[in-house]
C-alpha cells in the first residue's frame, strides 16, 4: 500500500436549517447526527472565487457551522490574529514505511465492528496519520485537506501547555505548589489565583463562569474568533477576571474541564519567563523537531490562547507526539526527558475524573498536566481536542496516532463544577475510540 494523499473533491450537503444561538453569540448548528457523512460535510467551492460568492464566504459568524468548519479549521489565520512559530533547521526524520491492508481493517468501537477507512470517513477525519517506532505507516488525508497545510488543535494545545509549564516547574522557574496568584496577583480574586499551580494543571479547579460567558465561546469572543458582543471580555486577562469561585467547594475536591486554567497557567509561564507562549514553544519544542512553521491564535493584546489555539501540519502534530514519546523513554532533546516524565508520572485523580465532566469512554482514566492518562495497563496517554482531534501515544507497541477532524460538536459546555455532566458523544466518537483502532492496527503490524 502506498501512503496516501487524497484529495477528492467533496459533494454538496444539503443546507442545515435549525440553529440556535448560544449566549447571544453564534448561531450554531443543532446536533451532530443532522450532519451527512464526513465526505458531505463542506461545500465544494467555499472561499473560491475572487471575491467567493456571498453563500460560500466563511467569516467570524458562520465559521462554526456544519458547512464551514472544516475549511474554518484548517484556515483559521485567515479569520482571526495569530502568532507564527518556526519550525527546525533540520527536522525530526519521518520515513514512510507503509504497510499493506490498514484501508481494510476491521476495527471494533462501542459494540461496531466497520473498517478504518469506513470509520475514518464517518467521523468527519481530515488527516490520519500512524507512526510505529519513528516510521510511517499509514497517512490520510480527506477533502481537500493538505499534508502542508496547518489544521486546529482546539484543546490537544492544552498539552503542550502542561509540557511547558512542567519544563518551567522542574528548572525552578514555578512552583507547582504554589497558589498561582504568587506569580500572577492580579487573578488573586478568581478561583484560577487561589488554587495552585498543580490543580490548575490537573483541571482541580472549582470554576464557575457566568452564563453569558461560557468557557468555551466566552474564550472566543475574547480572542476574535467569533464576533465580540458589547460589554463581553475583549481580552483573555478580561476573560479569566469574570470566573467566580464554587462556594464550599475547595480547589483540589473536583474534576472539572475549562479553558481558564491552561490560560491562566500561560499567564504565569509568561509572566515568569518574560517570553510569549508562542516563543516558549518555539523554543521548548518546534525549533527541535518541526518541519514546518505552527501558529497560534493571540487576542488583542498578543496573548496566545494557550487552551486551544494552535495549528499545525499533521505531520509535525506526529513529530510532537513522537518527540514526547521517545523523551518519555529517556531520549535527548531540547526539552528535557525527565521534564516528559514529570509530566507524564502517574497521576492520582482517577477517582476525581470520574465524577467530571468529560465524555463517555474514559473509564479508569487520571488526568494530570493537560494529557489523559490512559488506563489500558501500557502506560499510554493521549491528548484531545473539540471536533475530533486526538493524539494518542502507546510506549509499549511504540505506535503514535494523530488524527485532525471537522466533526460537528457543537454542545453548550457546564458552566460550573457543580453542574458539570458527562457529555454525550456518538459511539464511534467515544474517548475509548482511538484506543481501539490502536489496538487493531498493533495487532495487524505484529
């Protein structure tokens, strides 16, 4: 089998007419079962044209819409301000190694047994990619979406966050016991200032945001990403100034998902290091092993939204995982493999994780500097971001996974710790799933 590269043209969907409006900002399509099959789910010619058609133009107020996210996603700079990253002088090798017959492989996620490509397809995949002991194996790509073009984190950027701030807490620069507010006093009024640098790693933090300013379109708004409503906050430091404490309810006591604490915990890096988020990362990470530039998007004031804002190629978000992979066994690098181990060292909140919020299919799972510890008895761990994006790294069969996609999700997040639910996702969405395919492809490559 050869690697592929595929870029079919993608058929016309029909158009989605029930949307609602999420804190007056956005209106947004309803549920993802609505939306066609990943093949379906652009229209062919958005942004073609010099200018586009005015039905086929992506802006601030329809990007997150079934028909636009997966051009949104991988053309976000075009949208919003951002901060470049440059990549290495010389690069992390990926030798392609292709092996015959994953097209085909049956694949069994929550009781469905499809192949990896049927299973790629109906979850909305824009690139795939399997690495086995720094060789590639397999490599996708869908609809147009590009090896060289850079495609959202969303929330797997939490993961380079954690990664930095351990690199910050084991050269003494931060204290990982420490109330964040000793570094950053002006959020000693909000729950992020009061916990330590620890629980906001860790997502121990009781949170509450106001209900016209959720944690995720909240985030947005601040950023640029979707229209800023009058009187909402206009920067990330604004935004983190309105989250309010659980009453009764102690930093470290609860599990609960949200943007404001890697965003607060940037702002410490930041603040002790005298660098940006982007140059931290730069430094730490893409100068090492990248093979092309990432960016980031920042606010107003150059702040990165360090919870999710990164993009990069698909093949330097595997570089990434393979980087932490091989310094997680001890390899050299400019970050430090015992700063990977600190990271990754086995974390003790699983019983605190469970009665989070976070979606069906991570049972037994502990949580601890942004990466999912992953409870298979390997060893693993994995990253994960809004509309599907996923890394997942097994130590012992040496297999990364990177898959980027568009699939719709388009839920209101909990607002606070108290109310925060598990999140109901498709099946073949669960957090289990890429385990699965890990699984079977392990098996095959044996």
């Amino acid at each position: 089998m050869r690697i592929h590269r595929r870029f079919t043209a993608a058929r016309r969907i029909r158009r989605l007419a029930d949307t609602f409006v999420l804190a007056g900002w956005l209106a947004l399509a309803a549920s993802a079962h609505a939306v066609p099959a990943a093949t379906d789910a652009v229209m062919p010619g958005m942004m073609q044209g010099f200018p586009p058609p005015a039905d086929q133009v992506v802006n601030r107020a329809n990007a997150f819409t079934p028909a636009r996210l997966r051009w949104a996603l991988g053309n976000t700079r075009l949208l919003a301000p951002t901060a470049g990253i440059r990549h290495a002088a010389a690069p992390m090798p990926l030798p392609e190694q292709p092996a015959s017959g994953l097209d085909t492989l049956p694949v069994t996620i929550g009781g469905e047994t499809l192949t990896l490509d049927a299973y790629l397809r109906a979850t909305h995949t824009d690139g795939f990619i399997v690495v086995q002991r720094g060789r590639i194996v397999y490599e996708r790509y869908f609809d147009g979406f590009r090896p060289d073009q850079p495609h959202a984190w969303a929330s797997m950027t939490k993961s380079v966050t954690g990664l930095l701030a351990a690199q910050m807490i084991e050269s003494g620069v931060l204290d990982a016991g420490a109330p964040l507010a000793r570094t950053v006093p002006e959020l000693a009024d909000t729950p992020f200032g009061s916990a330590t640098l620890q629980q906001n790693l860790d997502m121990e933090v009781p949170t509450a945001y106001a209900p016209g300013i959720p944690p995720d379109l909240g985030l947005f708004g601040a950023v640029g990403l979707v229209p800023h409503r009058e009187g909402a906050p206009a920067s990330i430091a604004d935004f983190l100034l309105t989250v309010q404490r659980v009453p009764d309810v102690a930093p470290g006591s609860a599990w609960f998902y949200q943007n404001g604490s890697p965003e607060a915990v940037a702002w410490a890096m930041q603040r002790a290091t005298g660098q940006s988020w982007s140059a931290l990362v730069e430094r730490w990470l893409w100068r090492d092993f990248a093979e092309d530039d990432a960016y980031v998007v920042v606010d107003r004031n150059a702040m990165a939204m360090a919870s999710g804002g990164l993009y990069t190629t698909l093949r330097d978000a595997a570089r990434f995982a393979e980087r932490v992979r091989t310094g997680f066994g001890g390899a050299r690098g400019a970050l430090p493999a015992a700063t990977i181990r600190a990271a990754l060292q086995p974390a003790h909140n699983a019983a605190l994780f469970a009665k989070g919020n976070m979606i069906a299919g991570k049972d037994g799972y502990a949580y601890r500097d942004y990466w999912y510890q992953v409870n298979d008895g390997d060893g693993s761990f994995a990253a994960a971001g809004r509309f599907g994006q996923s890394i997942l790294v097994e130590p012992k069969t040496a297999l990364t996974i990177v898959k980027f996609s568009s699939s719709p999700d388009f839920a209101p997040r909990a607002l606070d710790a108290q109310g925060a639910t598990k999140r109901p996702r498709a099946a073949l969405e669960r957090g289990d799933a890429l385990s699965a395919v890990a699984r079977a492809v392990a098996e095959k490559l044996r």
